[in-house]
C-alpha cells in the first residue's frame, strides 16, 4: 500500500509564497510523484502541474511564471513551488502519483491566499 503525504499548505497575503511537499512511503517499489492538482470550492479538480516520465515539467497556464514542480530521481518526492500567488489560487492542493497504472493521490493540503 502506498501513502502520499503533504506538506507546506497555509495561509499568505497577496504575493506571497509557499512551496508544498509530498513524500510516498510504504510500498514504493515502481511510483512515480508525477503532479499537482488543486480544487477550489465549488470547482472541479484540475491540474495545476506535472512531470512527465522523462522529467520534463509542465504547467497550467494560470500558474505558469509563477509555479514550478520539481521531483527527486526516485520519484518519491515531488514539490511545488508557489510564488506570487492570488486569492484565485486559494484550493486544495492533491499530490497525484502512479504505480503499475493505479492512481494514488494525498489528503490534500490547504492553501488560502487573502487580498
């Protein structure tokens, strides 16, 4: 059984920063932290940033400039990066990660970002 953990979710004012974290443990063997997804009330879940299977980030365009993903070579552990966020990024942020095909996603972390 695998289980993501997240960190670095809270509170900041307009323009400010925050960089969140996930690590996969217990049955490791073939995962792969691959992204970042965020739902805001009211909203579906969407993507907010990935890595692709040979590293190469991606992001949305709502974030883009402003959000960067990175991952350890073990793909155990992938970041995010939030700088200049906006009260429209205010959600919960779910780390997302696969293994032999099965879905994995973590509890979720919240972020609010005030005016």
């Amino acid at each position: 059984h695998v289980r993501l953990v997240e960190s670095g979710g809270g509170e900041v004012q307009d323009g400010g920063s925050l960089t969140l974290s996930c690590a996969a443990s217990g049955i490791t063997v073939g995962i792969k932290t691959d992204g970042w997804y965020r739902q805001a009330p009211g909203k579906q879940r969407e993507l907010v940033a990935s890595i692709s299977d040979d590293g190469q980030p991606t992001s949305a365009d709502s974030v883009k400039g402003r959000f960067t993903i990175s991952g350890d070579n073990a793909r155990l552990t992938v970041w995010l990066q939030m700088t200049n966020l906006k009260p429209e990024d205010t959600a919960v942020y779910y780390c997302h990660a696969v293994q032999d095909g099965r879905i994995y996603w973590g509890q979720g972390t919240q972020v609010t970002v005030s005016s």
